[in-house]
C-alpha cells in the first residue's frame, strides 16, 4: 500500500486503522475471492486505486496484467502469513503500513472497495463489454478465434523455453529450429513459417524489458507476441488480444 497523493482529512487514529485493517484482511483472505491473494503475491495494492479505476475497466485489466506478471519479491515472514492466511500476523502488518503511510479516510475506503466482489465484477463486465463491441473499425480477430489465439500461445511457449535454453552457436536461425521439431513439431513448424516474426521478436528490446526476471517469462511473453502472427498482428497487440480472450473465457474473475 503506497501513500495517498493528497489526504482529504488528517491522518486516521490506531483505532480506526485498525478496524480497517481487520476488513481489509478479511477481504484479503475471503475463500471466494482466492484471486485477491495470487494479486497481492504480484505485487498488487501497492499504490491505492483511484475511484476512477475502481468503476472503470481499468480495475480488472490491473488485475488481470498483474497475474499474469512474475510474482514480487516478499520478506518470508509475510510470504508466510498470506499464503497461509495467519490473520494475527497479516492485521498489525496493515496497521503498521497505514501509520507509516498516513493513509487517511478516503484511501482506506478505496482500499476496502478493491476488495470487494462487486468492484471487481462491475469492471470486468465493463472490460469484456469493450472487448465485445468494437465501435468503428471492424476487430481483427472475431471473438469465435479468441481459443485458438490462447492455443497458439500455449503451443508456442514450451517450444520457445527449450529454443532458449539452446547453448549460444553459430548456427542461423533455422538451423536452430530444426533442433525443435523432435520435441515441439506442431510449434517449431509455426515459428518456420512466421520466422521473419520470430527474429524481430528476439531482438525486441521492448518484448526483453517485458520479461527481465527469469527465461521463462521471457518465453510466456514471446510467445503472447508471437501468437498473433498469423493475424498479422503486432506484438502488443497479440498480447492484449490474449489478455481479452482469457478474460471471455473465463466469465468471470474467479483465480
């Protein structure tokens, strides 16, 4: 939780903190809602969501990105208490970070609403509402290849590891594919044909910043850029055009 950009009234007392901080945990740790806790492992709640992005599609999209992120780095104690739901530990933890923060009325109130289920719901349906209308220029991809768009992804990402972890050789691009075919045909067959695609991919420098920590992030987001090939989308787009398929097939948030 960040510090708010401007406290509409002075700072709360500990009693008020904490009182929001047994809501607040309690939402954090709700059974139904397990995605709250997978949002908060990657780095979600950091800074205080604007009311804006609350009753917008923004919400869910945040959401949404952020779980398909590599997860942030936590001290193990807190590791520890969220991922086994220890109430006692996580509730002076908020109220300690709310006195350091001074976060006032208004922010704790937001921070409450991020919680909430039907926040959360009310911007997804606004989220798949814009995925479903395309006003003006016709969608590039009709929601019926939405699947295989998320298959593609999924065929290409395996493929693209082992391609990775290939030691460094003076062998062409092909040459190295070729490697691929016994263990990823179906894969290695496809970034043959969309090669050209493949090889701006590598070189991307703004594909390379999406994915710093490990090879396999960097695999996942090569492969979301590298879906979208054979729509001749670009790679930004192909992402975005997956993050919307698998919000669709999923109905709703329910991580």
């Amino acid at each position: 939780m960040g510090k708010t950009p401007a406290k509409t009234k002075p700072a709360s007392s500990s009693a008020e903190y904490r009182r929001f901080a047994e809501q607040f945990v309690d939402g954090l740790l709700d059974s139904k809602q397990p995605w709250i806790t997978q949002y908060l492992l990657a780095g979600g709640f950091t800074r205080i969501p604007t009311w804006e992005k609350l009753r917008s599609r923004k919400f869910a999209f945040e959401v949404q990105e952020a779980l398909e992120s590599d997860s942030d780095l936590w001290e193990e104690w807190l590791y520890e208490a969220i991922t086994k739901r220890d109430r006692d530990k996580l509730i002076p933890y908020i109220v300690q970070r709310c006195e350091l923060c001074e976060i006032d009325e208004d922010g704790m109130a937001r921070l409450l609403a991020s919680v909430t289920p039907t926040v959360l719901q009310a911007s997804q349906k606004q989220l798949e509402k814009k995925f479903t209308f395309h006003p003006g220029a016709k969608a590039k991809i009709p929601l019926s290849q939405y699947p295989h768009l998320v298959k593609t992804a999924e065929l290409l990402q395996p493929a693209i590891l082992s391609f990775l972890k290939l030691p460094p050789t003076t062998r062409t691009l092909p040459e190295r594919l070729h490697y691929l075919r016994k263990d990823h045909p179906e894969a290695s067959k496809f970034l043959t044909v969309y090669i050209d695609c493949f090889q701006e991919a590598l070189h991307s420098r703004v594909l390379l910043q999406r994915a710093k920590k490990n090879i396999e992030a960097r695999a996942r987001v090569l492969a979301e850029a590298l879906a979208g090939s054979e729509y001749k989308l670009k790679f930004s787009t192909s992402r975005e055009y997956l993050r919307e398929a698998r919000l669709l097939a999923q109905n709703k948030l329910s991580y």
